[in-house]
C-alpha cells in the first residue's frame, strides 16, 4: 500500500507534465488542412451564402403555387332620412333607421402560361447556387494553401532552429580546442576571442529565429482554431513531386478545375436565361381562378334561410401587352451585351491563369535545381570545412579561416532545408493555381 503523502507527491510532480502535454500539438501536414478547413471561420461564411441561395430557390419555387387569399367584412349603417322619393307623383320609400350587412369573399388564382418566366427564374437560382458552391470551393482551397504556406514556413524556421543549434555546439568544441591550442602556446588570445564572438553572434541569431517562430506558431493556432498557447509540433512534409507532369498538363487542369472558370460559365448561363426571360414579356400571359362570394344583408351573423346570396364564379384571363413587342428589343440587345463581356472575361481570365500557370512551374523547376546546386554545395563546404580544421589544428589557417569555413558550412546547410521547404511550398502554388491543391 503506497502511503497517501507519496501518492500526493506522485499526482504533484504529474501535473506540470499534463499541462504540457495539452498545450503540445504534433500534427501532420495533412492532419493541420483537416483542422483548419473544420474550423475555418470564412467556410463557415461560405456555407451561410450557399443556405440563403438554396433559401431563395425555394422561394422562388413557392411562386409557382396557385395563390389564394379571402376576407370578411361587416358593415353597419345609420340612415338619418327615412324616406326617399324620386320625384313629384313618384313612389316613396320608407328606409329603415339603420342597416348591417356581412360580405365575404374568396378566390383563388393560379397561372397557367406566363411565357416561361417562372421557369427561368427557378433555373437561373438553382445556377446563382452553383455559383455560390463554386465559390466555398474557392474558399476551402484558399484556406488550404495559408494553412500549407504557414505550416512549411514554421518547417522551415525549425529546420533553421536545429542547424543554429548544432552549430552552436560545433563552436563550443572550437572555443575548448582553441582555449586548451592557447594554454599550450600554440594560438593567441585573440583566436579564443574570435570563437566566442562567433557564438554571440550566432546566439543571436538563435534568439531571432526563436522569435519568429512563436509569431509562425500563433498564427498557425489562430488558422487551425487552435488555442493560442499550443505548441504545434510538425513533421516533414517532404518536398512533393508529379514525375512526367508538364506544363500543359497542369493548364489543362486548370482549364477543368479554377472555380473561377467555372463560375463565369455559370454566370453565362444565367445571362442565357435573362434573356429569356426578357424575351418571355412579349408573349401572352394565361390565368385561371375561381372566386366565391358571400353577401348577407340581414343584419345577423348567421342569417335566416334565403336570406342570403353565396354566387361562385369560375374564369379564365388571357393579356398580351402588345406594346413589348417593339419595346422590349432593346432590352434583349442590352441582356446580350452583358452576356457577351461574360465571356470575354472568361477569355481574359483563361489567359491569366495561363501565365500564372507558367510562372508556378518554373518556380516550381527553379526550387527543385536549387536542391540539387545546394546538395552539391554541402558536399563541397563539408570538404572545405574539414581540410580547415585540419590546417587550423597543424597551425596553418588562421582563425579567420576557420570561422568563415565553418559559416559557409553550416550557412549550406540552412539554405538546404530552406530550399526544400521552398519547392515544397511551390509545388502547393502550382497545385493551387490549377484550382484543385489537393490532387
């Protein structure tokens, strides 16, 4: 049986541990696009727009249903004059002091032929909701790239992160080498001096590269809906290729999958259907409805048997305004204009895509020949970085030629994992420019 007092310390000394570990996150570059689509503020803004699209489709699909209204109304009547003749030798009527009366009517309505308005009002919403779909694709895709952006940018500052360190440690080795070198004659103060300028120099550097990562992290808390003191632990997310892609085939993509392509070729429809609609005012209109009348001027609410009148009435009404015939060209004319920059925007749009396309990919080509040039470079700056410790410890190179060996070395390296990280991010941007980053 462990005593309570143990047990009490056991649970203490769990504690800090348990609050790291729920302000410690490690996710995947997969796992942080999941988490920041699922709390993306602006997705959610999206969805709301594709709601009251798909709201007004249903309103609009409600005016095709007959209508129908009734009402009810007393009347109540004092007559001051009790009599009432129509001249000289004429009849005369005796009036009564006051008079009430009840009339109700009831009539429904529904329209048979309206030219096809009704008809294009429903298609042109169903496509205004299709636009407004494309357009929360456009905002998923947008959300995707920041998170992938910041998510390579914290990689990059880590990767940094770890070289400034093992550097750091590299000039420790150096200034006990050079300390016990000067202990022995064989270098001059001023070597040890010139090492431990270096590792301030350096330590500042770390200091730099600390700060930015806690502004990359926080951001990136803020983009995954994350609370703002979590750690977000990354993993390598590698540098992404496509063997035998080329770059017409990513335009092609493009042409297939940029929402905004395809909202302009929904818009054309929508234009398509105005004009319909415009055309449709010329025709005649058919209507059909039945009204019931009932009058009741007993003066009681339920009156006495035939005492009352109850006439239904059933029609039909045909209108034509003539005049649109001649007045509506004009109105067509300026419905196809609209619908004719429609699609010179789209022709002006498919050319910037183009050229973006291009850009990305020989960005994208760039990044990946920078990793081979740097690859090559490590190689080299390894080399150079060992013969210059040898002839520094023989007592050949100076200093100055140590440190700066060592810099280039491990300047190659940063530049690696920068590199990396870089064609990593830009094949995202070429994926992105295509319109479907999640290929």
């Amino acid at each position: 049986m462990i005593p309570k007092s143990v047990r009490l310390m056991l649970v203490a000394s769990l504690v800090p541990a348990a609050l790291f570990a729920q302000s410690t996150k490690e996710l995947n570059i997969n796992q942080a696009i999941e988490l920041g689509i699922a709390n993306s503020k602006n997705l959610k803004l999206s969805q709301n727009k594709i709601d009251r699209a798909i709201a007004q489709l249903e309103v609009v699909k409600d005016n095709v249903l007959p209508t129908a209204n009734a009402n009810f109304m007393y009347n109540h009547a004092e007559i001051p004059t009790h009599t009432f003749s129509l001249g000289e030798g004429a009849t005369t009527l005796n009036l009564p002091r006051r008079a009430d009366a009840f009339v109700g009517t009831a009539a429904v309505q529904e329209l048979v032929y309206g030219g096809g308005k009704l008809k294009y009002a429903k298609e042109s919403t169903k496509l205004l909701a299709d636009v407004a779909r494309l357009d929360a694709d456009k905002s998923k895709e947008e959300i995707t790239y920041a998170v992938i952006n910041t998510y390579y940018n914290l990689y990059k500052i880590e990767q940094s992160k770890k070289v400034v360190a093992q550097n750091l440690e590299s000039i420790a080795a150096q200034i006990k080498q050079a300390q016990r070198f000067f202990e022995q004659g064989i270098v001059t103060k001023n070597d040890v001096l010139r090492f431990q300028l270096q590792q301030a120099n350096v330590t500042l550097t770390q200091m730099d590269i600390e700060s930015n990562r806690k502004v990359i992290n926080y951001n990136l808390d803020i983009l995954l809906g994350l609370p703002e003191d979590t750690e977000v632990k990354i993993t390598d997310p590698g540098v992404n290729t496509k063997a035998g892609s080329s770059l017409s085939e990513y335009v092609g993509l493009a042409m297939e999958n940029r929402q905004e392509l395809k909202q302009l070729d929904v818009q054309n429809k929508v234009a398509g259907y105005n004009i319909k609609t415009i055309r449709a005012n010329t025709l005649p209109t058919v209507g059909v409805g039945a009204n019931l009348y009932y009058i009741n001027p007993s003066g009681s609410f339920i009156p006495p048997v035939n005492q009352y009148l109850l006439p239904v009435t059933v029609g039909a009404t045909v209108s034509w305004n003539i005049g649109s015939l001649w007045t509506n060209r004009n109105k067509v004319s300026e419905a196809k204009i609209q619908q004719s920059e429609i699609t010179i925007q789209k022709d002006i749009l498919s050319d910037q895509v183009k050229t973006d396309i291009n850009k990305n990919f020989q960005n994208y080509q760039v990044a990946m020949n920078k990793i081979q040039v740097l690859e090559t470079s490590i190689a080299q700056a390894t080399e150079n970085d060992k013969l210059l410790a040898s002839k520094y410890k023989n007592n050949v190179a100076s200093v100055t030629d140590r440190i700066d060996a060592e810099t280039l070395l491990y300047q190659a390296k940063i530049n690696l994992e920068i590199a990396k990280a870089d064609a990593g991010l830009a094949y995202y941007t070429l994926l992105k420019s295509t319109g479907k980053i999640t290929q």
